[in-house]
C-alpha cells in the first residue's frame, strides 16, 4: 500500500469525488482521500493522501491556498460563477482601471464573507447546494476569513484576471460577486486555477493519465510526498525498543527516554521515530511534566503485527 501525499491537477468536469474514485481504481488501495473541494467547474491543485497520510486529509485543509481566477463584472448568477442564472447583467463601461484596481485591493485582510447557497456547507443537516437545487434559500452566517494578497495580472473589461492568496474557507466565487457588488455592477467567476495548496505547486502537478502511466511503469512512489516529510519544522526524536513499542500504543513516554537529550519548548510538536528510523506519530511536549503526549498517530497496527 502507497502511504503518502500526491499533488493531483484536478482537472475541468470531475469533482474531488471524482478524483479520490479514480485513484482507488488506479492504485488499488480504497484507502485514499482528498484535502478539500474544488467545483467541477475549478482546475489545479488537489493534494491527495494515501494510506495512513488519509491522517493528514484536515490538517492540509486548514492550509493557505492561491488561486488564479478571472472575474467576469457586469453579470450576477445565482452560483455566483458563470455556470449559474443569470440575474442580472450591467454595463461596465462607467468603470475606470483605477476604480477597479482600488476596489479589488480593498478586499486585502480580514474579511467576512457570506457563503454562496451553492456550496458544500450544511446547515440542518442537508448541504447548501441540495437546499439550493429545491429552491430554497437559508440564512447563513458570515465566516470570518483572510486575503493575504490580490494581484492583477490582466485587466481587458469586462474580465480582470487576478491572483489571490487566501485562508482556508475562502470562497473566490464569493469573492467576485462581491467585489462586484461594491463596484455597482455585479460580478461573477468566469475561470478558477489553484495554483498552490502549502507546498503542492500546480507547475508540479500529476493529471490523473500520468498517475496511471507511472503506476504501471512502478514509479509513482517516487512522486508521493512521505508522511513525516509535511512537517518540515517539526524536531525528529527516536526512542529505544521498548519506549517505541508503548509510543505505537499511543502511550506518554519521558523525555529521559530519548536517545538523545534534546531541549524542547512547552507545547513543541516532535516526529516520533524508533531506532530503525521508522516513522510512528506526532507528539506534543508538557514542559512541567518532562513528557511527550500523543497529538497524532500515523503507525497502522497491522504494521506492528507483521513485525
């Protein structure tokens, strides 16, 4: 079995679901899962784990993102992309470059944005897209998120093709009727490229017929990302035997019972190895108790019983 991260280009037409299914089918493991929806409509990056890295599937969703989308301005749907009803269509040309510059860059920071009806959110147990398809309409409460960044790559109204780098949660279709609205003349997402999920690169992407052709060929190995290798700036502890055995139980185990004495900040998360540098779990440091508590476990206990 493949445990690791891959850094698929989902590509126009299929949905994460898509993509996780295909792969199963590819690999021949059922144990894999995505990081997080794109729109079938959407293209890019899609980090996919496998094996035991289907442990990381939240913890890369909570990761900044960047995207590269056009915003398509005179035109409002009710998805708040192209692929919607149209609304309402407005001339632009009462707009100047500068109005449209200084409004975009205005979104920078903190924002708080209300999620479309045509998103995965639940709300009473149904998602916001299936109440949608029924014609209905929820109140929703606005989400707290952060654009670190908008670039403008293009501007040829009524399209303005930018780049933006945002928290998770960022809905960048949302973002464009917004930013439409402000502007008075309503806007929606014509195109959606994720170009960057933490490390994953869309320049380093794998389509779903490379992943195929490197799985036949027994090298698709060399391009899945190791579990312990997505915590860069985490310190590398190793234990003895015995400790390690307790730790695969999920177990405290001292700080006397390194190999090597190390100091450690109170809170500090460590990648647990034993001796034979096999990778076990993350843990976390307790300062006043000199010991390590388990904060994630990435050993499979089948491994333990092939021993």
């Amino acid at each position: 079995m493949i445990h690791g991260v891959l850094n698929i280009y989902k590509e126009k037409g299929y949905t994460s679901h898509d993509v996780v299914a295909k792969l199963r089918r590819i690999t021949g493991q059922k144990k894999i899962g995505h990081t997080g929806t794109l729109d079938p409509d959407a293209e890019g990056v899609l980090p996919v784990c496998l094996g035991r890295a289907t442990k990381l599937c939240d913890m890369l969703t909570d990761k900044d993102k960047t995207y590269e989308a056009v915003l398509l301005l005179g035109r409002e749907t009710d998805t708040q992309d192209i692929s919607g009803e149209i609304l309402k269509e407005q001339s632009t040309d009462h707009l100047t470059d500068g109005l449209i510059r200084r409004v975009i860059l205005s979104f920078e920071g903190e924002q708080e944005q209300i999620p479309p009806m045509f998103s995965a959110l639940k709300v009473g147990g149904k998602r916001l897209y299936e109440l949608a398809r029924e014609g209905k309409v929820v109140e929703r409460k606005p989400r707290k998120v952060t654009i670190h960044s908008i670039r403008i790559l293009e501007m040829e109204l009524p399209r303005v093709r930018m780049e933006v780098a945002c928290s998770k949660g960022t809905y960048i279709r949302t973002l464009c009727h917004d930013i439409g609205g402000k502007l008075g003349c309503g806007g929606c997402m014509e195109t959606l490229l994720r170009t960057r999920v933490e490390r994953f690169l869309h320049k380093d992407a794998l389509r779903l017929c490379e992943v195929e052709i490197l799985m036949q060929e027994g090298k698709l190995g060399e391009r899945v990302t190791p579990i312990d290798a997505m915590f860069p700036r985490y310190k590398k502890v190793y234990l003895e035997s015995h400790a390690a055995w307790a730790v695969r139980n999920g177990n405290r185990f001292s700080q006397a019972e390194l190999t090597r004495i190390e100091n450690f900040q109170d809170g500090e998360h460590v990648l647990v190895y034993d001796k034979e540098q096999n990778f076990i779990a993350v843990y976390e440091f307790l300062a006043d108790e000199k010991e390590f508590q388990i904060v994630r476990m990435f050993f499979d206990r089948a491994d333990q019983e092939s021993r």
